[in-house]
C-alpha cells in the first residue's frame, strides 16, 4: 500500500509525528476494509510499534496473507529477528530456513 511508503519517506525525513499519523488513520481505515497484516505490521514497525507489528504479522500468517513471504528478507523487520514471535512467523513461511542476523537482531 501506498502508506507504507508514505510513512517510510515521513520517517526518513524525520518527519516522525506525521508518520504515526499515516499509521494511525492506516489501523482505522483497517477497521472497515482489509487492509493486509503484513502492509499494517510494516506501517507500524516504521513508527517502533513492535509488539503490534507482531500481532499483524501473526495475523497476515492466520490469513494467508500473499504479501507475507517477504519478512525476512526485508531490512525493517530486522528489528524483530531476536523476537520469538517472529521467528515463529519466519519458521512458518520458510521452514528450515535460517534466519541471519537472528542472534544480534541485525542482518
């Protein structure tokens, strides 16, 4: 989706209380349409919202979600690679892969 984006070019800039804001009205508009787990977990890690990160991320796995098969290899989620929640998430699309960068939480 369009915000993810939108929020990563607002954060990059430092622009860090819109980029909640573009999250914030994200989750909303998710109350009333699908919006997919992995696009709302990717939205909220860009604002350190991890725990909630993870409730989508486990959520998208629940649904199926197309997008997910792309949480290990993109660089934001590596703030959730020592989390045990995300390696379950991680296992699950990619059994018998290894996560790198799981042990320091860095790729």
């Amino acid at each position: 989706m369009v915000e993810v984006f939108i929020c990563s070019v607002l954060h990059a800039i430092g622009q860090e209380d819109e980029a909640v804001g573009v999250v914030a009205d994200l989750v909303a508009r998710s109350r009333e349409e699908h919006i997919s787990g992995y696009v709302l977990a990717s939205a909220l890690l860009l604002t350190g919202d991890e725990p909630r990160a993870l409730d989508h991320l486990e959520q998208a796995l629940q649904d199926r979600d197309p997008f997910l098969p792309g949480p290990g290899g993109v660089p934001r989620f590596r703030a959730l690679y020592g989390e045990p929640r995300f390696c379950v998430v991680f296992q699950a699309v990619f059994p018998g892969r290894e996560l790198r960068g799981a042990a320091e939480g860095t790729g």
